[in-house]
C-alpha cells in the first residue's frame, strides 16, 4: 500500500507541476483546502438519520467517494509537503490510540479516553 500511496503523491506532485499550482500548496492552504473537502463530505450525511447514512443510493455513494477522493489526495499533498509518512504515522497513531483506549475499558463504549 505504501508503493500505492508513493504513486499517487507523485501522480499528484506531476499534475499540479504540469499545471504550475505548486506555488499555491504551502502547508497552510492545503490544510485549509482539506478542511473544506472534509464538509464537503460531510454535507452528504447532514440531516440522514443513523440508518439512512448506512444505506445511501449507488448515486449518493459515487458522489461521497468524490468528496472522499478530495479529502484523501490533499491529505497526501499535506503530508508530501511536509514530508511525513502516512502510513508510518498512522500505525503510531494506532499504538497510542491502543494504549489511550485499553480494550478492557473501552469496549463498547463510544466515551472519550478521559473518561473511561
């Protein structure tokens, strides 16, 4: 997966090169451009009950696998930028999130580590 990944960051880095946009992709605008992709995922599950956001339509399920594509290809331009391993980092994130939420304590329960 992490090949997957280095070929998708440079198919990323060859079209905003081809295009001439790296001036724009400091840390700062990518960040906010992520955060706005992200709403704009989440503007497909605004006011579906828990049910009907586990049973969307072929159509509303293409149009959040856009949005998603979106969040995912700036989240790895961010990272590119600041050269951080995604996958490097998400298994770290892992160990401290297993360490914060312990299964004995947290299992089936949706309460912050805090309070458990």
């Amino acid at each position: 997966m992490a090949n997957d990944l280095q070929t998708l960051t440079q198919s990323l880095r060859d079209f905003a090169a081809a295009r001439e946009w790296e001036q724009f992709h400091s840390p700062k605008n990518l960040a906010m451009a992520l955060s706005v992709e992200a709403a704009e995922l989440l503007e497909h599950f605004q006011w579906l009950t828990e049910a009907q956001s586990r049973q969307l339509s072929a159509d509303k399920t293409a149009h959040v696998a856009a949005e998603a594509a979106d969040v995912l290809l700036y989240l790895l331009q961010l990272a590119d930028k600041l050269g951080i391993d995604l996958i490097e980092a998400a298994h770290a994130k892992l160990i401290v999130n297993g360490q914060k939420y312990p299964v004995a304590l947290a299992h089936g329960s949706s309460k912050k580590y805090s309070e458990l």
